[in-house]
C-alpha cells in the first residue's frame, strides 16, 4: 500500500509542471493581441491629442487692393450678326461655281450660274412674237387710216347727196372697226412685251449674284447637280458677315432675372482664355428653350471681329458684369459677418459721402440698363436681384499689431464667390481673421470655415 500511495504522489507531482506549461502556451497569442492593442491604442490618443492641438488657430490675411466683379456667368455660342442662303430661282444644271467656301465676295460679285438654254429660247421667242403683233399693229394703222378717208368722202358726197346713207353708214363702222383693231393689237404688243420682260427676269436668275459682302461659309450644292426649283428655292451657298459676331448665350432662368440690357457683358473662347471680347447686352429672347426640364432663356450680345479671329459655332464662356470696382480693397468673403436684416440704409446717416460712393460703385458695369427688364416683369425676383447690387454692412474681426483682436463693421460693395469689396471700415494692409484652421482626422473630412459660401448666416452669399 505505501509502495502505491508514494508512486501516485510522484505523478502528481509531476502533472502540474506539464499542465501550467500547457496553460501559458494556449494564452500566449491572446496576451500578444492585447499588448499590440494596447500599443494602438497609446498612438491613436497621441495622434488626437497632437492634431487637437493645432486646431482652432486662427487663419489671418491681410485686406489687399485688386479688382473684383460680380457677373452671371453663362455658356453661349457665336454666330454671324448677317448671313444669307442663297439659293436658285429657277430649275436646271448647274453649270459653273465661281467662287469656294472661305472667299470674301462683293456684293453684285457672280457667284454661280444655271443653264439657260431653255429660258434664253423663251426670250427668243418672245421677241419674235412681239415682231408679230408689231407688225400686224402697222397693218391695222393703215386700214384704219384707209377707213378713216372712205368715211370722210362718204360724209362730203353726203352734203352733196351724191350717195346714200347705207353707204355712209358703212363706211363710218368700218372706220370704228379698224380703230378697235387697232387696240387690240395694241393690247397683244402690251401683253407679249410683259410675257417677254418676265422671261428675261427668269433668263437673268440662271446667274446668281451675292446680295451681301462677306465670306462664303457653306456651299451645299455641287457644281453639275440639277437644281429643281418647283417647291422651294434649293440652296447654293450662305454668305455671312463675319465682321460683327453675335454670341447667343443660354442663361438659366434663375438668373435671367439679374440681367439688364446695355450692361456690359465678355467672354473668352476655350482656344483663348486670357483674351477678353467685351459688348453689351442687347437682346433676351421672350421665348426659353426646354432640355430636359431645364429652363433656358438666349441672351444676345455683338462683339467687334475685324481680324476674323472668331469663327462660327465658337464655345464661348460668357460673363455679364452686375456690378465692378477697380484698384478696390478686397478681403476674403470669409472674413465678413453680416447681420441679418442690416441694410447699408441704416448707416446712411453716419457716412452720407461713403454711401454716395457706394451707390456709385454698386452700379458700375450694369451699363444704364437698370430701367428695362427686357420684357419681363419687375416682380419680386428682380427686386431681389437689385437688393444683392446694394451696400451691405457687415463686421471683420480685426487683428492689431499687438495681437489683440477688434470687432469693426464695415461697408461691403460689390463681391464674387471669393473676394469682397471694403467701401469703408477697413484700410489696405490691416490684417483680418478669414476662419480658423481646422484639424483633420484619418476618414473625416475637413470641416468648413466659418464664413465660407453656403454656410447660413455668414458670408459667402451674392
């Protein structure tokens, strides 16, 4: 028995050293994870804590002189301000093309020209047959002259009753006779000169002159082709003016309301886009056009094209100035803080002479057109319109020499989507806070500056 007992106690004894060893060994990779979790976990928290740290700091700029502008901007294309089809007036081959697309032609210049067999026999014709009535004219001359002396002898014989009255008579009606013949040839002469006049008008439309001077844009007929003129006039050519180029501008129906004929208006061309072809506003088409319930209204303004540069069809990036200042001090619109409901009327009062002067700039570059709505009504949309041209009061944050910050309400002019004109309030070179620097985070996106367009309540709107 004691023998058993002591080999029982050796293997127990033994056991427990193999059954820890087992127990470290199954917990090992769990104690790994949670160490390396750990190591995570330190680093997210200093990477917060240091990103954390930087945020909040304010973004400081300083009020800069520069131009600024507020327009509608819009897409157009240009077309010429003349152009004409021409076309033929009468059937046939056409024979010879004396000019090719691109010439610059004169008005009266041959262009083109048709067979004329046909129209030139007409003529022919005609001239022969008004030799005909001509003819029978002098013929009818002479017997009514011939009747005319048998009625005269007849009415002496009669005096002298040396003939009868029946004979008389006679002679009398033959004279009338030939006086109406006589007419009625007249008339066929009148009829077949008219005939023969119209078929050397229609002989006369087998050349085709240029009714303009300009360039030849399009030739859709080939020399050779018969042309049929008996249900419409085909086309030859087009001749346009390319002189004077009229840019035909897509403006949406929410901002046709900010338009104003006679305000100034440019546009650049996409192989071009540093030059700058200005006019005005002329014309807004009453009738939009509807793409996909899109609201489009055409807008139209000339440009001067003497060196022929703009051609037909041009892309054109169109941009009609509301308002303008020039050589202005400008800050970022993220550093204005307008209050709501604040008119710059409120503070006529205070500064008389700033305001004149803000009204003044306010109306730059709209051109005298404010009077006409070019055919619409002056409802709430334009009232709107002209509200956004008007000086606004508003408030910068400030920041002095010494560090210190001051609130200060300024006059605000005319604004774009990024800059804005100080009227009054502010000197160039004085420093203000446009926002602060936010911090940014792995899956987050950066959080907008206070001030920036399209936040309610701050700056940013036009």
């Amino acid at each position: 028995m004691n023998v058993q007992s002591r080999i029982r106690d050796l293997d127990a004894t033994g056991a427990r050293p193999k059954s820890r060893q087992g127990w470290v060994a199954r917990h090992r990779a769990s104690a790994f994870l949670l160490l390396l979790g750990l190591i995570a976990l330190a680093g997210g928290y200093y990477w917060y804590t240091a990103g954390s740290s930087a945020a909040g700091k304010p973004v400081i700029v300083a009020a800069t002189r520069a131009d600024v502008e507020d327009v509608v901007t819009a897409v157009g294309n240009l077309q010429p301000l003349t152009s004409v089809d021409v076309g033929a007036q009468v059937s046939g081959q056409l024979e010879s093309l004396h000019v090719q697309i691109g010439d610059d032609v004169q008005k009266g210049q041959l262009l083109a020209e048709i067979d004329s067999s046909v129209m030139a026999a007409k003529v022919d014709a005609d001239n022969a047959q008004l030799q005909n009535y001509q003819a029978q004219l002098a013929e009818k001359q002479a017997q009514l002259a011939l009747a005319q002396l048998q009625a005269e002898r007849q009415s002496r014989l009669m005096k002298d009753n040396a003939t009868s009255q029946d004979a008389l008579d006679s002679a009398e009606a033959a004279a009338k006779t030939a006086v109406a013949q006589v007419k009625s040839v007249q008339a066929q002469i009148q009829q077949s000169e008219s005939s023969l006049k119209a078929d050397k008008a229609t002989l006369s439309y087998s050349k085709i002159y240029a009714p303009m001077t300009g360039t030849v844009s399009a030739i859709p007929a080939k020399q050779g082709q018969t042309l049929n003129a008996n249900q419409s006039a085909p086309l030859i050519l087009t001749i346009a003016d390319l002189s004077t180029m009229t840019v035909f501008t897509q403006v949406s129906e929410a901002d046709v309301a900010k338009l104003r004929l006679g305000m100034d208006a440019y546009f650049t061309t996409l192989g071009n886009g540093n030059r700058r072809y200005t006019g005005k506003l002329r014309q807004i088409l009453p009738t939009p056009t509807v793409t996909n319930n899109v609201v489009l209204y055409t807008a139209l303004f000339d440009v001067a094209n003497p060196n022929k540069q703009l051609m037909t069809q041009m892309t054109a990036q169109v941009f009609f100035v509301r308002a303008a200042a020039q050589n202005a001090v400008i800050v970022p619109v993220a550093a204005l803080r307008y209050t709501p409901g604040a008119q710059a009327g409120g503070r006529a009062a205070q500064a008389p002479q700033q305001q004149g002067a803000a009204d003044q700039g306010a109306r730059a570059g709209r051109g005298g057109g404010g009077g006409r709505r070019g055919g619409r009504g002056a409802g709430g949309a334009g009232d709107a319109a002209e509200a956004g041209l008007r000086p606004r009061a508003a408030t910068v944050t400030v920041v002095k020499d010494d560090g210190t910050q001051e609130t200060r309400d300024v006059m605000v002019g005319v604004t774009d989507r990024v800059n804005a004109q100080i009227i009054s309030g502010l000197e160039e070179g004085e420093q203000v806070i446009a926002g602060q620097e936010v911090a940014t985070t792995r899956g987050a996106r950066p959080a907008p500056r206070p001030g920036q367009p399209g936040i309610p309540g701050v700056g940013g709107f036009r």
